[in-house]
C-alpha cells in the first residue's frame, strides 16, 4: 500500500500598495490628500493581490489630533491602479496637523478614535471566511503614520500606503513515487478549522514591501512579526467549519513527478503558475490534528473536538503491468466503478499571515484512513490505513531427511566380456 504523506512550504506572498492622489479637508490651494498604492503577485485570477495586481480600490479611515477625518471613504481607480478618485469627493491637508491613515480593502474596519493608548482605532470584527472557494476574498491591511501635507502643492506627495495580506494561502500538489500505483484525485477538503476571528491594527506604518525578489522559491524569507507593522488576530485553535476544493479529475502517475492539483487550469500539471483559481484563503490558526487512535472515524462533516484533518477524494489502482488498464487492473480505493472516494489524512496546521502555504500529498509509501466506512468496528483499538503495502517474509523449508536411508547396492554383474577384459589386463 502506499502512503499519503503532506508536506508543507511556507511561501511569502505579500501584497504591496498603490499610489494615488486624493484629497482630504482644509485648506484648497491643490494640497488634496492623494493616494499611492502598491500590491503584490496575484494567486487565485484576479480576486488576490501583489506588485503585479493592485486592487481597483479600498477603503480608508484617517485620524488627527485624536478626532476622526476621514470616516470610510471608497477610493477607486480605473487604470490599474496608476490614478485613484475618491468617491466622496476630494479631501485636503489640515494646515498642521497630522494624519494617521488606516486602509483595507475585503473588509469592514470598525472605527474607535478613542482606542486605548497603544492600540490603533482601527479593527475588523468577526470577519468570516467563505467555505466557497471562489467567494473568498483577500483581506488587505495598511497603515500610514504622521502624515503632513508639504510647503506647496508640488511637494505634497501622495499618502504611499502599502498592503498586507491578513490570511493565509493555502494550495495542494500531488506526487506518486511508486510505479505500481496509478491514481486520480478530484478534490481536496480541510476539516476542523477556524471561520471566524477578529483582527487589530498595527499602530506602525505597513511600508516594507515584499516582492518576489524576497521570496525566490528558496524558503528562507522569515517575517518579523513582532515588528510593529503586522496586525494581529486573536488566538485561534480549533474550529469544526469545512473547506472543500473541487478541481477536474487530476491523474498521478507513479513518476515521482509533483503535479498541481488545485491550478490546474491550462491543462498543464507542472508546479509554476502562482495564479491558482482554487486557492485557498483562509485565517492564520494554530490547530491540533485529529488521532485516528482516539477517533477512528471522524466522519466528513466538521466537529472541532476531533481535530483537523485532510480529505482527500481519489481514486487507486494497482498497476500490474507497463501502464494503467482499468479493464483489468484492479482498484485498490475507490468507489463502485473507480469513483473516487474520501480518505482522511491527520494534519496539524500553523499558518501565519501573509504567507503562502504548499501541502504536497505523496502516495507511495503506505497510508491515509477511511473517514466513515460502511461497516465500521464497534470498538477499534486502531484503524487500518486506506492502503496496507505488501510485504514479504520468506523462510525456506529445510531438506528433510528420510529413513531409513536407502541402499542401493553396487553389483556388477560378470560376463564374458569383462572377464575377458580382465584376463587381458
């Protein structure tokens, strides 16, 4: 049997800011208060943002001298982000205060000008995440302190506001390292983990813009979060909410080859388009896998206290000769006909902000469980694995002996020709 291992790679995957001028209150000698946004490499077609896909708009709170100045006001551009308007019309520079600018875009800031010392008057209260992938969306944050309008209106620079990614990517690949095994997968589900949290500003500027050059496939970019410029959710460890992807029939043949299972739009299966239509957008948590030795069958529905686990539909095939016959190889897993069925594979998750997450699932080796068999134990100490590799242990029986043993006599019987023989010697 071969085994369904995940490995994961942390990804960066940031979202810068786009620049552009608007306007504030005060003052109208053409000191407006505009706007300059930068936005990273987008992953799931044009619903996630980088450097290469600004988001065509935000919306943005300001704060001076402790009172409220700007309360939600939309800003958009039509151009890709090279100029922004805002849609409530043109704000200016107070003459000498300054401006705190809190901005996001797939959310609702919820506005407190009188937030305790040290914490930011900005927050997103109990923001919720689809289970429908194609309804998620990516939250971006950006903060921009102490901002002044210059001497004249040509040194007065746009407000520069980069964006952060508050979730988490999550994206799955496959690889078959067994020649015998031939196999076909058609969704992926994550269970048991957290839909909702709430989320605090960072009271420091968002500025230090991460681009691709940062994060070159190497895996050794590392974020800090205790900078000042990340915000930060609540703690979050345990949910029972779903989140299943459904993809066009994937083939993994035993080639050790990695192929993309939630991209996959082009037909292509080699791992490089960042672009993926089924990418996972999901909140940072730290959860606790599911022991198929506590809970054998933890079903397919989400229950939190049963820990969080993969869902993999798929379908195995033992291949007896060059290549797959499913007319006469036989189905190892799988539903009637070859239809694929869901196995259950134990995951712990950490995933932090901003970053991109790769969980490659390996058969090959031995592995995976069934969720909610038909005829399950009453009272299994230990699930058996969906696939149980053959394995060999040879003896070789001894020669026995008979007995008694068997005589066979030597006689050679005398004729004239040998006594002939003799005599001539």
């Amino acid at each position: 049997m071969k085994k369904f291992l995940f490995g994961t790679a942390g990804l960066l995957l940031i979202a810068a800011s786009c620049s552009k001028n608007e306007v504030v209150e005060v003052n109208r000698d053409g000191d407006e208060i505009s706007f300059n946004v930068v936005a990273g490499n987008a992953t799931k077609a044009a619903d996630i943002y980088c450097n290469n896909n600004k988001p065509s708009g935000f919306t943005v709170y300001a704060e001076s001298d402790g009172k409220t100045y700007i309360n939600g006001d939309r800003i958009v551009s039509t151009d890709g982000g090279n100029t922004w308007v805002n849609e409530s019309g043109t704000r200016f520079w107070p003459n000498e205060s300054k401006v705190d600018f809190y901005a996001v875009e797939n959310g609702t800031i919820t506005w407190n000008p009188d937030a305790a010392e040290g914490t930011a008057p900005a927050s997103i209260a109990n923001f919720e995440v689809s289970t429908a992938v194609a309804s998620q969306k990516d939250l971006l944050y950006s903060v921009k302190m102490d901002q002044t309008k210059g001497e004249t209106a040509e040194t007065t620079s746009p407000v520069t506001l980069n964006f952060r990614h508050a979730l988490s990517q999550i994206v799955f690949n496959a690889k078959n390292t067994n020649a015998n095994l031939y196999v076909e997968i058609s969704g992926v589900s994550v269970v048991n983990v957290g839909n909702k949290n709430t989320f605090a500003f960072p009271t420091d500027d968002t500025d230090n813009n991460m681009v691709d050059a940062d994060h070159d496939g190497s895996f050794n970019y590392t974020i800090d979060y205790t900078d000042g410029s990340w915000g930060k959710w609540n703690a979050l460890t345990s949910g029972s909410t779903v989140y299943p992807v459904d993809f066009e029939t994937v083939k993994v043949e035993g080639t050790n080859t990695v192929v993309d299972l939630t991209a996959n739009v082009t037909g292509d299966n080699t791992v490089k388009n960042e672009f993926n239509k089924n990418a996972l957008l999901l909140l940072p948590q730290t959860t606790t896998a599911w022991d198929p030795e506590t809970v054998p069958y933890p079903g397919t529905v989400g229950k939190a206290e049963n820990g969080s686990y993969f869902l993999v539909n798929c379908a195995i095939w033992n291949v007896a000769g060059d290549s797959i016959n499913k007319d006469t190889d036989v189905l190892l897993w799988g539903g009637e006909n070859g239809a694929p069925k869901q196995a259950a594979i134990p995951a712990a998750f950490t995933w932090e902000q901003g970053k991109k997450y790769i969980y490659t699932f390996i058969f090959g080796e031995g592995g995976g469980y069934d969720p909610d068999p038909e005829d399950p134990d009453p009272d299994p100490e230990d699930p058996d694995p969906v696939l149980i590799p053959i394995t060999f242990e040879v003896t070789v029986d001894d020669f026995v002996e008979v007995k008694p043993s068997i005589d066979v006599p030597m006689e050679v019987e005398v004729t004239e020709s040998t006594e002939d023989a003799g005599q001539g010697e």
